[in-house]
C-alpha cells in the first residue's frame, strides 16, 4: 500500500490530474492540497513550539485507557469529554492562546466550503486540538459532541496519508466511507454531518511529500467554535 501512495505521488508530479474535491456527506467537504509545502513547514515549525508548552504534548485517557494518539490544545484543553482552560488532568497549566491568525485559517476554509457547509452563525473559532499519529496510531469512531456550537470543524492533514473513516450521526457502524487524507488535505465538516462519527484507521508510513517538514507521522490539526465563554 506505501508503493501505491509512492506511485499516485509521483503520478500527479508528472502532471497527471489531482485528486477532485469531493462532497463525502451532505455538509462534509474534502478539498486535496488546500495547503502549499510552505504552509505546512511553517505550520510544523508551529507544531514544535506548541509541544513544549507550557501543557506539553500526551495521550490523553479515555475511561482509563491512554489513547494511541497524541494531542496539545490551544485556547482551551480537552479532557474526555469537556474543556477548561486549565489542564487539570496534565500539570494544571493554562493552555496556549488560541492564534489571531489561526481564527483566519479557519474562516478561510469555512469560506472555501461554504457551498456544502452553512454554519448559520458567523464562523469565531476559539480551539485548536492538535494530534499526532504516529506510525501506530488510530482514532476510534466517535462524535465531536463536546463544543456548545455546532459551527463546522476544520481539519488540515499534514505529513503521512491515513486513512480517514467518516461514518453516519446515528452509530459508529456502517455506512461510512473510507477516503485517504494526504498532507495539505482540508477536510471540514458541518450541517447535517457536524456529528457524524469518524475516525482515523490507519496510517501509511512513509508517504509525507518531501519539503512538508515532517519526517515521520502525521499532524491533524482541527479548528473548532466552542462557544463557550470565560
């Protein structure tokens, strides 16, 4: 699977035609590429600030089990199943402010989806949960249920492919599709599939593009509206 990722690579830098935008779900946009080279280097460079604080990177515990992935939050910290701007479950530290410029980010993609993904309310985004996956990692199907607001959610992709599972609102069974989320890949959702379950299955080591500043695993990082105020 590595080689055929290694081939659509070096298929599409022969100028075969990129992978189209896609609708995956009423609500639920995939946009290939939405970030250059130079925007996920710098946004790596990022990544590495944040990780060392002043609430460093970890695996959060879900009903007792450490989970695969790790995470660090800006503007405020996620602990199942709430947030708090304080990291009690880690060293009790405030989290990072949540960027000027990464609100822009956000009402940007909102922007570039808003075809498929009404939000209703103007998009303020206040959150950024940041993980990463290493070669393996997953993310159980699960909602993203914790937030006030039912604004859209903003995922960027940087590093190696996974394989992203975006299911239905009811169940964490089928259906549900399986699409592959490659480095600079925006996927947002919102509408009727803001509480879809999804998850992430499998990563494929190996295949980050040269030049995205990620030697190895995957950065997803997702922009949210809490709604929340304090």
């Amino acid at each position: 699977m590595k080689g055929a990722h290694q081939l659509n690579q070096l298929l599409l830098d022969e100028g075969f035609p990129h992978r189209p935008r896609r609708e995956l779900a009423p609500g639920a946009v995939h946009i290939p590429a939405w970030l250059t080279l130079e925007q996920q280097r710098w946004l790596v460079a990022k990544f590495d600030e944040w990780v060392t604080g002043p609430v460093p990177i970890r695996a959060a515990r879900v009903r007792g089990r450490e989970m695969s992935v790790q995470m660090v939050c800006l503007g405020w910290h996620w602990q199942p199943y709430r947030y708090s701007r304080m990291a009690t479950d880690v060293n009790g530290a405030r989290v990072l402010d949540f960027p000027d410029w990464m609100a822009r980010l956000g009402r940007k993609a909102v922007a570039d989806t808003a075809e498929h993904t009404p939000s209703g309310e103007a998009y303020e985004p206040d959150v950024a949960l940041v993980n990463y996956y290493d070669d393996s990692a997953r993310m159980g199907m699960h909602q993203d249920k914790d937030e006030l607001s039912r604004a859209p959610v903003v995922s960027l992709s940087i590093g190696d492919t996974c394989r992203f599972r975006f299911g239905n609102t009811e169940s964490r069974n089928r259906p549900y599709n399986d699409i592959d989320l490659e480095s600079g890949d925006l996927f947002v959702f919102g509408g009727p599939s803001r509480l879809a379950y999804h998850g992430v299955t499998k990563i494929y080591p190996g295949t980050a593009p040269p030049g995205c500043g990620l030697a190895q695993g995957r950065i997803n990082i997702t922009i949210r509206m809490t709604g929340m105020e304090g």
